[in-house]
C-alpha cells in the first residue's frame, strides 16, 4: 500500500517536515510487512517521546533482527519527491535497514539542541560498523547541521570503507557544510581509496585550485613511477589549467590510451585558458562529442 503524499512548499528542504516523515513512513511500509511495520512504528512513538539513548540504541541493534535484509528500490516519482525535500540526497541501493534507521533518526525531538546532539553523540559513540555507517548517510538529515561538521570530518580520517562511503556518496551533507580544506581531504581520500568519484554530491561546483594543484601533483607522481591514473582527476583540473600545468595536458592530449586523451579534451573543454582551448580545437571530432554531451565524465568511465 502506497501513502498519498502530498507536497508542500513549506516542507522545502526540512527533513524533519511531515511531508518527509511520512514519506519514509510510506517507503517503508511498501517493502515490510504489517507485523514489523508495526512494530517500527511503536519504536518511533517511544524514541520520539521519550528521546532516550539506550532506546534509540536497542532500536539500531534490533533492526536486523525484526527488519528483512533486503535493498531499496525506488521508482522515479519516490526519488524525485526525495529530492525536492533534501537535494543531492539519493537513497537509492541504500540497505533497507539503513532506511529503518533513518526513520528513528527523525523521530528524535530536537526542541533542545543539548539534549537532541547529546543522543545523536551517543549513538555514534556506541555504534557498531553498520550503524556507524547509517548514521554519516544521515547526517543530513540531522537538526543543528553545522554542529555536525566536526563528526563528518572525522568519519572521512576512518579507515572503514562502508564508513567513508557513507559519506561521499550521494550525500549532500560534505558540499553544504564542509570548508575548503576539509572538502579537499575527502575527495583526495576518495581518489587514493579507489571510490567512485562521480557519486560525490557538489564535486563539480566545489572545484577548487588549491585541489587542482595537489591532485595535478599527485597525478605527476603516479606517471612518473608509471602508475595508473584515475581519468576523473583531470575533471578537477580543467578550470584551473594555466602556464603552470599547461604541457602536463598537453602531454595528456597526446597520450596513447584513449580514456587519457578524452579526460584532457573534457578538462580543455572546461578551461578558459586560451591554449588549452587552441588545443581541444585540433581535435573537432572529439570537441563536437563533447558538445553533443555523447562524451563527458559520466560516460568516459563507462
């Protein structure tokens, strides 16, 4: 049984608005049965009145036990409605229990913020790997969202890697709210643990040259010792292409392998730097696929 959900401007962006309560309400009852739906729900009432941390713990462990292991699907409509509430976010392929998780998650009151910060604290001090892991996918949805800064920026040093894709992938909390230093270690980590690069929310807009610099260093490294290099790194470049990296592209453009030769047009197309552009130029069969969007970074790791 599907809910009939209805949208309201007022509940733009609040994750905690009825429209997306009852939103995670309804994906949840289209994938559970009546008799753990149920049970779900009388957790959420409990948790939601009582703001209690070991409730709200025994609730996490109790999941997979009462909850079906299975993953979430959604169809078009779900994801869109998703997305008008909390944009960047996409749940889709996310563990059913981790959507049961967030459920509770935004049962908790938030009316005082010590409190409300001082369970959420304890969950994340007491969580096992995969709670640990639903908790950052959760961040944004999160009351106080600045006060979770620090907690982000410590889950991107952990070495666990359901942990750190729980936070760069499809999550719009990291682009939001973390600063520039911050943002670059987590997609500097994302490149040297081999993560996929086009899952991360903002990647594009949140460019910056002092990432540039350090991924076009690192890049040089890796060439040098004849390593491979991730194609998606140059997309971080090309705004940022001068007379300081210029032949490195250049080089780029000539190279043997195919993938490396897109990844320099894709990152001149990019550039506002007059010979990056002269340089795409040589090439017009590849500068027109670009154009006709048959060749950008989504596909060129297809």
């Amino acid at each position: 049984m599907q809910l009939n959900i209805p949208m309201m401007k007022n509940d733009v962006l609040s994750a905690t608005s009825p429209t997306f309560v009852l939103l995670i309400a309804s994906l949840i009852k289209e994938h559970c049965n009546t008799e753990n739906f149920l049970w779900l729900q009388q957790k959420a009432e409990l948790i939601n009145t009582t703001n209690d941390l070991l409730q709200t713990q025994l609730c996490f462990a109790a999941i997979p036990r009462k909850i079906e292991k299975k993953t979430l699907h959604l169809n078009a409509d779900q994801q869109n409605k998703i997305s008008y509430l909390l944009p960047g976010l996409y749940m889709e392929g996310w563990s059913f229990h981790r959507l049961c998780r967030l459920y509770i998650l935004i049962q908790i009151d938030a009316a005082e913020k010590g409190q409300y910060c001082k369970l959420i604290e304890g969950l994340f001090a007491n969580a096992e790997m995969n709670e640990r892991a639903d908790l950052y996918a959760a961040l944004p949805v999160f009351s106080f969202p600045e006060y979770w800064i620090k907690c982000c920026v410590e889950g991107i040093r952990s070495n666990m890697g359901i942990v750190l894709e729980a936070i760069m992938y499809n999550n719009p909390y990291p682009a939001k709210y973390l600063q520039e230093a911050a943002w670059n270690q987590m997609v500097l980590k994302a490149f040297f643990t081999e993560k996929d690069i086009n899952r991360i929310v903002g990647l594009d807009e949140r460019a910056n040259s002092s990432l540039a610099k350090t991924l076009i260093d690192y890049a040089a490294e890796r060439r040098a010792a004849k390593r491979s290099i991730n194609v998606q790194l140059w997309r971080l470049a090309g705004k940022f292409i001068d007379e300081t990296n210029y032949e490195i592209i250049k080089n780029l453009f000539a190279d043997a392998d195919e993938k490396t030769r897109f990844a320099a047009a894709l990152a001149c197309y990019a550039s506002d730097y007059k010979p990056a552009r002269q340089l795409l130029n040589t090439a017009p069969e590849i500068e027109q696929k670009i154009k006709e969007n048959k060749l950008s970074w989504i596909n060129i790791s297809a």
